[in-house]
C-alpha cells in the first residue's frame, strides 16, 4: 500500500473516532455545530494532496486526538455512556 494512502487513513481514523465519541455524547452535550465541523473535515480528506502530507503531520494530527479522547475519559469511566463502539456478537 502506498505511503500516502497510509497517510490519509490513519487521519481518517483519527477524525472517524472524534466523530463516533461526540455522537455518542451528543445527547448530554448537543452541539451539532462542532459535528457537522468534523463531517466537513472528514470531506476535507477525501480531496487533500496528501503528497503533501509528511509522517510528522500525521503523528501531529494522532496525538491531538490522543490527547482530545483523554478529555473525554472521565466522561466514559464514570459509567454514564458505556463504550463508544459495542463488541460484535457471533
């Protein structure tokens, strides 16, 4: 697979899982300003040159997401929300 592909997944990764955390809080938060700013970003994406993009962009876009769901951690320990993503059943 090529380095660039690679690139553009890990952030999508990254911008999927701020996506499915404040879904799953948008209840208790409801700024659907901020979600529709990540669906746009997430869009934003698709049409990067990501020959562009270098390992340091995207380590730097990793660790701000890192350090936005430890924001969020003490939302999900204290046990309101449960997990973010539920365990497939075989």
């Amino acid at each position: 697979m090529e380095q660039r592909h690679k690139y553009r997944l890990r952030v999508e990764m990254c911008i999927g899982t701020i996506i499915d955390v404040h879904k799953r809080i948008q209840f208790s938060f409801e700024n659907e300003k901020l979600l529709s700013q990540f669906e746009q970003l997430r869009r934003a994406v698709n049409d990067m040159d990501m020959t562009q993009v270098c390992e340091r962009d995207v380590v730097l876009v990793e660790q701000a997401t890192n350090a936005l769901l430890c924001e969020f951690r003490p939302v999900f320990e204290n046990g309101d929300y449960g997990p973010v993503y539920e365990l497939p059943s075989h």
